[in-house]
C-alpha cells in the first residue's frame, strides 16, 4: 500500500484481510538491500512502517517503529510511506504515491548534555575486567518524545564503536558486563538520544574510565602499638584472656586502603595464637576469648589492603608481656636506662622552659608494671627541680613551665611501680646542660612575613596530587636580641589547625616536606609555622593560604568542533577546540592508514588550527587531531575526510547537469547549463512526474548556469534517489535529463 488508503488505487481493504497492503517498489527511503516478497526480490525497506488500513470508513491507528520501541505517533509530510504486509502473488508497485498529513517531527531530539563513567559522579578508573558502567542527563524532544537511548563503547577514542556497537536502552544508567577489558586501556561512553519518530541526536561522550588493576601493594602501617589507646604503646597487660592493638593509617595513591587484617603470635610476625583476621577497615583491635601464658610476651601483626585485594608488607608491634598480678610479688620492679631528651640521649638544651626524658620499659616477672614516676634536679637522684611526679605506663615524659637556670645540668630521675604497687631503685639520666643564653630577652620574635605551600622557596602552590605528603617554604623571622634558634610547624585542614599535625620542630630550615600523612582528596590544607627565639619564646603563627589536594589528570583532552576549512586543489586547514591547553598535530594520507603528519606544534591552545599543504586535487583525504594536555596526556580523535577541489577544465556542451551523481547540500550543489547558450528556467520532478521545484534565472536576464541546493518548493531537503529535470534555454529550446542524488 503505497499512499495508505488501498492495496490497489479506488479500492479500501481492511486491515488483516488478504491482499490488505504491499510495499513499494524503488521509493525513496528504500535501503540498498533486497529482499524476497512473494517470490519477488525486491528493494528491501527501510526503515519499516507499519499502520491499519481505513475499516469501515474510519481510519485507524499509525504505528511507527523506531528501532526502540513501536508507538503511535507522527510520520514526515511528502515522504513516501507502504504497509509491512505484502498482497501474495502481486507483483510490486512501481509509482510511490506520498502521504500528506498536518503534523511531522522533523527535528532530531537534543543529546545528552553530559556522559559520566560509572553509575553516579563521574569516575577515572575502574578495576574490574569485565564490567563497565554509564550514566547521563536525559535528551529532550519537544514534538514526539523520547523513545529510547543508543549507546556504544571504544577503547580508542571518545566517539568510537569499535569495542561495543550501538545497543539500545530504554534509560540511564548502563551496566554493561560480560567485557573483556585490557587494563592500562581507556574505554569511552558515547551516547545518541532516539525520538519517536526514530530521528537520532548527535553523539555524547564520556571523558572516558581507565581500567586498572592495582597490582602494586600499599604502604605498611607506619606503627603498630600494643594497647588500646591510639597513639600509645604498652609494655604489658594483666589479662590473660585479651589483647589489644593500634596502629597508624596506611595509604595507596591508585585504589585507596579498604581493609586491614592483623595476627598474633608469641614472636614478631607469627601467627601461631590468632591467624589473620579482618578488622573491617578499623585501625584497632581488642581480640577477646584469648588463652595468654603469664610470663609470656604477645606481638601483634598488621597488613593493609588496597582496593584491588593487594596486601602490603606486615607491620610488627614491639609486644606486650602479660602478668598477672599476685601478693606473693615481693621483688622490686628493675629499671632500664634513662635519656636525656625525646630520643637518641643528648648532652645539652637551649628550651628555656622545659625538659624532656625517655626511658627503657622496666622488667617485673611476677605482677608486671603498672606505671612510673620521675622527678628533675640538678644533681642525680635529687628532686629540687620537679617532685616526684607520677605517669601512667608510659616511656617518655616532656616537663614545661620551668624556671631553668643557664649554665646548669639538670637531671631526670625515673622509678617504675609494679602491679602490687612496689616501686624500684630510680634509674637517673646522666644530664642535659642547659646553654647560657640571653635570659633579658622577654619579647618573642616575629613571625614568618609569609608562608607559602610548596617546596620551591620563594613559589606558592594552590594544589598538590601528593596524598602522602605536603610541603612549605617561608620567610625567615627576626629577633634582634637573642636570634632565630629554629621553627616549629603544624597542619590542619582549616587555618591554624593541628588536626593533621601537631607542632613540629623544624630545626633552623625555612622550609619542610611532611611525609607519612593520610590526606583525603577534594580538602584543602594549611601548614602553620611559628619562629622560636635562642630563649624559647615563640611567635605567633602564619598561616598558609591553603594547597587543596586534587586527584592525578590522566584524562587526555577533550576534541570538538573538528573541521576541515579552505579546501582547494592543493591544500586545506584543520581546525579543533580543546577543553583545555593542549598541543596541535593532524595525521593526514590518501587512505585510513595516514602516512603523513604535521609538525607537532608545542603551544598550548585550546583553538587550533593546523594547514595540510601539497595535497593531490580531486582527492579524498583522511585525517585524525593529535593533541596532548600539560600532564602529556594524548588524545587521538576518529577518522574525518574531505575532498580536495577538483582540477579545472573545460566542461562539454554535451553536459547539462554536473556534477552527477552528486552528494548535494547547499555548499555543493548540482549545476545546470545548457551548453553554449543561457538558461533562463529548470524543472525538477520526481520519476512519477510530481513537480519538486523549479528554478530561475534571474528575474529579466539569462544565465549560463542555475545551481540548486537539494531543497523542495518548501525548503526542505529531498531523499536521496533519481530526478528527472527539464532545462528550458533562453532560445525556448528544452532539453531533459535525470539526475542521480547520494
């Protein structure tokens, strides 16, 4: 049924009944194929229409199906229409008879506005082999709807289909699985809005997913202490039924730390009193239903995992003796040696108000220790200084607020108490002099004039990839009385903050890289710094005005707007834009395979241009863009082509219509000439005779020559098919033709 009304002209057949319906046979819109209808071959349809014939005078309902989905809805004014249901033993129509209604969808619907990887915010990489995942804004059309969406799937380029062709899908998210994905390979998301007529969008691209493995383990804990407090490590425990320990975070640049797994064994890395066990991502453990020796010492084990399953290097605590407390205890606890300072034993100090000391843990067979007290003289043994003070099980202590005298030796004395509560001799330090200074200096110095993050002195920095580490420089501060003795340093996540790093001695250096930290990606963070003068005051602090931390760019630019310009016989311009800086190259040749390229030009641009010179006229081009970001990420585009101007020369009278065949649009279209004479009109029609348009010269003069553009008498574009047109010289001569349309 070619005009929908009847299988032949003047008679109405109902829908369902033999002989209801046929296609047409070479219509417009017929696709290149063929197929079998009857036991005829035939053109094969293209796309498919279907609708009911007129039943009982009314008319009924028309389906067109868009690929997606079958609906009713419109249908195109003047384009040639048949039924899906073939009259047996007829043979095919030869003259399309067109449909005209009021209402069309002309338009095609608008694509997606963004394409994310992944199936919420935008992701870089992704650690499966098998599995992909999109998802997208919704297109839009405002005549017919959506119907569905395309999607299709490369590992070259954003826009490709190589890796997955187009594949339907009624919305958005896609979760495509059963891939064989390479890791180290990017893979993009293109995505093509469908309306209801079945027009199709322009594609949409993801800025693509990096299929990684993470086959590098993470770092090992930094330290694993006995006990239950972060932070702090005990010597020992009284329960002989459980165990506790922390320990410091671990990190893992590529897929992050998701687990932690510990052990416990009666020597440092075994596992012979509890395997290895999850803690659910928890940096501490109390393992309880324990059965612990007394007298025996306990080492818990730790091992971080990152997101791919890869386990790092185990992390050993340095053990907890379990004692159980008991009043047959008579013995002394024995006391290890004492250091003057926060580490290695030092011989002198320039803190004018405070001391620091550190201790071996002391050894007590029988009921452990519980704990310890110190006190500070001038002279071994002696409590002038500070009173005997007591601790909690701890091996270090710093004293402030004290009055210290220049040129005096102070010493630390320590006592350790048992479970029953004995205490021991007291183990002294062998002292820390305190250097004579300037003690009339009572005003602090200045602080830093400015602090700046990053490490290049001098240079400030507003991000940083590193999620281990930060770095600082600043100025150097003034005190004109007794002198700049060192600097002290702090990080936080808001200015002035320490919830990162506490105070930190720096020594006398203008400048620190902090390493060993946990810092989260998308958070700014500020180093603080304070200038101590040679009597210990300190500054104010200043502040930096913040590096945020931002995940690696591993994403090549983004390509747009690709055109080929200023097409002649021997050359041509390329132009593109990027989403950000990047360089400009274009890989040329006669085939797919190139065979030639550009000068890689260095200049970071986001509108390129790039001249194709010395090229061969009348020739199809290949060519694909080249561009790298300032990270050196490249991103090569799809093929694109363009056609050299063909070579001039003398067109035979014998020619009325040229170039023919032709691919037309109105920045090509067919001329028309009547040999050595004028035009002054020509007639475009259909095969069947229909008149499409008709073409004039100029109003009152001829021409030697009358283009047309491809549009109808209402300025759409026609099909693609045979024309046949008349020529009318300026003399009344008529000369006639066909034209061919690609």
């Amino acid at each position: 049924m070619c005009d929908g009304t009847s299988s032949f002209d003047g008679n109405v057949i109902p829908f369902g009944q033999p002989g209801a319906g046929y296609p047409c046979l070479d219509q417009i819109g017929r696709g290149p194929g063929t197929e079998l209808l009857s036991g005829v071959t035939v053109q094969k349809s293209e796309p498919v229409y279907l609708w009911n014939n007129t039943v009982n005078g009314s008319p009924s309902g028309l389906i067109i199906n868009t690929g997606c989905s079958a609906r009713p809805l419109q249908i195109v004014e003047n384009r040639d229409y048949y039924n899906g249901i073939p009259r047996p033993g007829y043979t095919p129509y030869t003259y399309p008879h067109p449909m005209a209604i009021d209402d069309a969808d002309t338009s095609s619907p608008t694509a997606p506005g963004a394409v994310y990887d992944g199936t919420g915010t935008d992701i870089n990489c992704a650690f499966s082999t098998t599995t992909l995942a999109a998802n997208w804004t919704a297109g839009s059309d405002n005549e017919s709807g959506i119907s569905c969406y395309q999607y299709a799937i490369s590992a070259v380029s954003a826009g490709g289909t190589e890796f997955a062709g187009w594949t339907n899908i009624t919305n958005s998210p896609v979760v495509r699985t059963g891939l064989a994905l390479n890791p180290g390979v990017t893979y993009y998301f293109t995505v093509k809005t469908v309306n209801g007529v079945g027009l199709v969008s322009n594609p949409a691209n993801s800025n693509g997913q990096y299929v990684s493995l993470d086959a590098t383990p993470p770092g090992a804990p930094a330290a694993v202490r006995d006990g239950t407090i972060n932070g702090i490590d005990i010597s020992s425990t009284t329960s002989t039924t459980q165990l506790s320990a922390n320990w410091d975070a671990s990190a893992d640049a590529e897929s992050g730390i998701s687990d932690y797994r510990y052990a416990i064994g009666t020597s440092p890395s075994a596992q012979d009193v509890v395997g290895w066990t999850t803690t659910a991502g928890l940096l501490s453990i109390t393992k309880t239903g324990l059965v612990l020796n007394a007298g025996a010492t306990y080492y818990f084990s730790v091992k971080a995992v990152n997101g791919a399953g890869v386990l790092s290097a185990a992390s050993n605590s340095n053990g907890q003796v379990v004692v159980v407390i008991s009043t047959a205890d008579s013995t002394l606890p024995i006391m290890g040696p004492v250091r003057d300072g926060t580490g290695t034993d030092i011989a002198s100090s320039i803190a004018g108000g405070q001391l620091s000391a550190n201790w071996d843990a002391a050894v007590d067979a029988e009921s452990g220790v519980s704990s310890y007290r110190y006190a500070i003289g001038t002279s071994a043994g002696v409590a002038d200084t500070v009173a005997w003070t007591n601790l909690g099980n701890v091996l270090t202590v710093t004293r402030g607020g004290l009055s210290l005298t220049a040129g005096t030796t102070y010493y630390f004395n320590v006592k350790a108490i048992n479970g029953v509560g004995l205490i021991s001799t007291a183990a002294n330090s062998n002292g820390q002099y305190v250097v004579a200074i300037d003690t009339s200096d009572t005003t602090p110095p200045s602080a830093p004039a400015v602090v700046r993050d990053g490490a290049v002195a001098g240079a400030d920095i507003n991000s940083t990839t590193d999620t281990a580490q930060l770095s600082a420089n600043w100025d150097a501060s003034a005190d004109a009385e007794s002198g700049i003795a060192g600097y002290w340093y702090a990080i936080g996540s808001t200015p002035g903050d320490t919830d990162i790093r506490g105070w930190t001695d720096n020594g006398p250096l203008t400048n620190v890289t902090a390493s060993g930290l946990t810092l989260t990606v998308g958070v700014t963070y500020y180093i603080s710094v304070q200038a101590e003068n040679g009597v210990g005051l300190q500054s104010a602090a200043a502040n930096s005005n913040g590096q945020v931390v931002v995940a690696p760019d591993t994403t090549g630019p983004a390509v747009s707007a690709v055109a080929a310009q200023n097409i002649t016989q021997t050359g041509a311009t390329i132009i593109w834009t990027t989403d950000e800086p990047s360089t400009s190259q274009v890989e040329y040749g006669r085939s797919i395979s190139y065979g030639r390229v550009t000068i890689d030009n260095p200049a970071m641009d986001t509108a390129h241009s790039v001249a194709l010179p010395e090229l061969i006229a009348g020739s199809v081009y290949h060519y694909r863009i080249i561009s790298r970001d300032a990270s050196n990420n490249e991103t090569t585009s799809g093929d694109y082509t363009f056609t050299t101007s063909a070579a001039a020369g003398p067109i035979p009278e014998t020619i009325h219509a040229y170039p023919n065949p032709c691919k037309i649009s109105p920045a090509a279209p067919i001329k028309f000439r009547a040999g050595s004479g004028n035009i002054s009109e020509v007639g475009i029609y259909t095969v069947s005779g229909r008149l499409i348009k008709r073409l004039s010269a100029v109003p009152g003069a001829s021409s030697a020559e009358i283009n047309w553009d491809g549009a109808n008498a209402d300025g759409q574009k026609v099909s693609r098919g045979i024309y046949i047109y008349k020529l009318t010289s300026s003399a009344g001569d008529t000369i006639t033709g066909k034209i061919v349309l690609k």
